[in-house]
C-alpha cells in the first residue's frame, strides 16, 4: 500500500461508542481507508486489541492518535 497510514481512536464506553478512523496520506491528499464503530461497553481491552491487530496486518501505520476525554489526548508510536 503506497502512502502513510494514521488512525484515530476516540474511546467510548457506556454512553459514546468507541470509534477508530484510519487514514491514508499520500503527499498532500488524506483519505479514509478504514472506520469501524464498536458497540456500546465495548472493554478498552477488546478496542485496543482490536488495534494492535489492524496495526500488525497493514505493517503501516506510522501513529495511533488517541483520546478518552476532551481534555486528555496522547499518543504513541507503532
């Protein structure tokens, strides 16, 4: 797969469903490749699983930017 790949996670719980969001940037131009919406009290363990596989098949993806509350937001390198 040509091009950079980044994916968003934005962790729900009980009231907000998590929701993971990969995109592809090649050069200048962004695009969605992947967007998946868990069900609702979906544990953290099972989202982040879900994650780590994604990332381990596409071997590409370069950062996972990830946020639980408005004011907490950090990420990680893969």
């Amino acid at each position: 797969m040509k091009g950079q790949l980044y994916a968003g996670l934005d962790l729900g719980r009980a009231q907000d469903h998590s929701v993971l969001a990969v995109i592809k940037q090649v050069e200048d131009q962004q695009q969605l490749i992947h967007c998946h919406q868990f069900p609702l009290k979906t544990s953290y363990g099972n989202v982040i699983g879900y994650v780590k596989v994604l990332c381990d098949r596409w071997n590409q993806v370069h950062k996972v930017l990830w946020t639980r509350l408005e004011w907490e937001t950090t990420s990680w390198r893969i």
